[in-house]
C-alpha cells in the first residue's frame, strides 16, 4: 500500500516537462524498436545514380556520397545508439551501487580499499579513459562497452555509498538487526529501496552521456564499425562533404541533440518530482 501511495502521489506531480518529454521518449524508443515503421529505404543500400542529392520529397534528408538514403540510416541508427545508451549505463549502474552499497554498509578495510580505487580512477577525466582503454583493447562496440563499465560505475558507488552512510544508521535498520535479519536481507531488502532513487535519477541523463560518448569514439573511429548507422559514425562519413553536402551531418548532429535535451529534460523532471514526493 505504502509503494501504490507513493506511485499515485509521483503521478500527481507530474508536470508539462515529464509529459512532453515522456512524450517525446515513448517516439524515439518506438522508432528504435520499428525502424521500418517510418521509412522504406534499406539503411544500407547503395545507389550510385543517387549520390549526395539534397534533401527532397523522395530522400527526407538528401543522400550520401555513396547514394543511401540519409533520413533511413538516422532512423535505424535511433536502435544503435539508444541500445548503447541503455546498456552502457545499466551494467556501470548496476556494479557502482552494488559497490557503494557494500562499501558504505560494511566499512572497514572493504571501504578504504574501494574508495581508494574510486579516488584512483576519478583523477582522471571520463573521456580521457575511455579512450585510453579503448586504444588498449581496440576499436569495437564491444571494448566500447568494457570501457565505459569501467569507468562508469563510480558515480554511481559514491551516490549509493553516501545515501548508505546515513541509512546503515537509521531506526528501522537498528530494528531489522534486533530481530536477526541477516545483513544481505538488510541491505538489498531494507536499505537498497531506499537509496537507490538518487542513482536512477543520475543513471536516465547519464544514458545520453554514454550515446554522446559512443558518438564521439565512433566519430573518432574508435567506436561502431562502418557502415554500421550510428548518429556518430554518420556525421564523421558526412564531414568530408560539409560545402557541399552538408545534409548528412547536419541532420544527425540535430537529431542526437534533440534526444539529449529530451532525455535531460525528462531526468531533471523526474529529479524535481521526487523531492516534491519527499518534501524536500
């Protein structure tokens, strides 16, 4: 009953920027999953009666330098780039907070030993690294992945580490340790429900941060390999072209600008609702 109050008082509180965002959200995840819903053209079919023509009735966003449809690979790269987004955020969220978590629950040699690690890695900017594992590893979606795991999880262990300093301490998990619940059931059960929301709250911006990351190694060519439709890789194959052939940059460059202001809108709404829930 205490999870449905909660849940109704969220929806309460919604305001405009939630449901145009949401909105906006629900549009880009369905042309993600049905691509072939909004175009005709095969991302990856070459016409060479058709190089780099203007944008037009027949091709939306004109066509590239090896005549494919511009408007299709946009389209078909919305999947690549939002899968990326999603699970290179999942995996990193899912091993920060089970990291903070235990750190923060158990202290100790458990904490200076993580929080060392944590103090190592965060000396270094995010972009610097994950180049850097990826020039190790080799180019890839694959070692794109490794890389952002690695470095992605400690925002997420000191969000979840912090909430856990205070917690550990609260009345009701004084409680669960008087009655002899065991401390995974305690800190999964009891304290994790209640620190995580921070974490999700950062983890639904940090989704385009890893899609802003994955275009700018593909741009880079460190990332998805060609002719692959990914909104990064498409701007770099257009640079070469932008006097003349500006269209096949340009329209991905909005397109992946929009979603982040789209998804940032959506997680600061999200952010202020949850303090309002909380009176805070």
């Amino acid at each position: 009953m205490e999870n449905t109050g909660r849940l109704l008082n969220f929806f309460r509180n919604c305001n405009q920027e939630f449901i145009v965002s949401s909105l906006i959200l629900l549009l880009i995840i369905t042309v993600a999953i049905f691509p072939a819903w909004f175009t005709r053209y095969d991302p990856y079919e070459q016409n060479m009666e058709a190089l780099m023509q203007p944008p037009s009735a027949g091709h939306f966003f004109g066509t590239d330098n090896f005549g494919r449809d511009c408007y299709s690979r946009v389209i078909y790269g919305t999947r690549v780039d939002l899968v990326i987004g999603v699970l290179a955020t999942a995996v990193p969220f899912l091993t920060g907070v089970f990291i903070g978590l235990v750190s923060g629950y158990f202290g100790g040699k458990i904490d200076a030993v993580m929080m060392r690690i944590l103090d190592i890695t965060t000396a270094f900017p995010f972009t610097v690294l994950i180049i850097l594992i990826v020039s190790i590893l080799g180019t890839g979606m694959r070692n794109l992945y490794i890389a952002i795991w690695l470095v992605g999880w400690r925002e997420y262990a000191k969000l979840s580490r912090s909430e856990v300093l205070v917690e550990k301490n609260a009345e009701y998990v004084q409680a669960a340790k008087v009655l002899g619940f065991s401390n995974a059931r305690i800190l999964f059960r009891h304290i994790m429900p209640n620190v995580v929301q921070s974490s999700v709250v950062y983890g639904i911006t940090d989704i385009m941060l890893c899609m802003l990351t994955a275009a700018g190694m593909s741009f880079m060519g460190l990332g998805v390999e060609v002719p692959t439709p990914e909104w990064g890789a498409i701007i770099s194959e257009g640079r070469p072209f932008m006097a003349y052939a500006w269209w096949i940059s340009t329209f991905p460059g909005i397109v992946l600008m929009l979603t982040g202001i789209t998804i940032n809108v959506f997680g600061s709404s999200v952010s202020r609702m949850m303090k309002q829930m909380h009176g805070r």
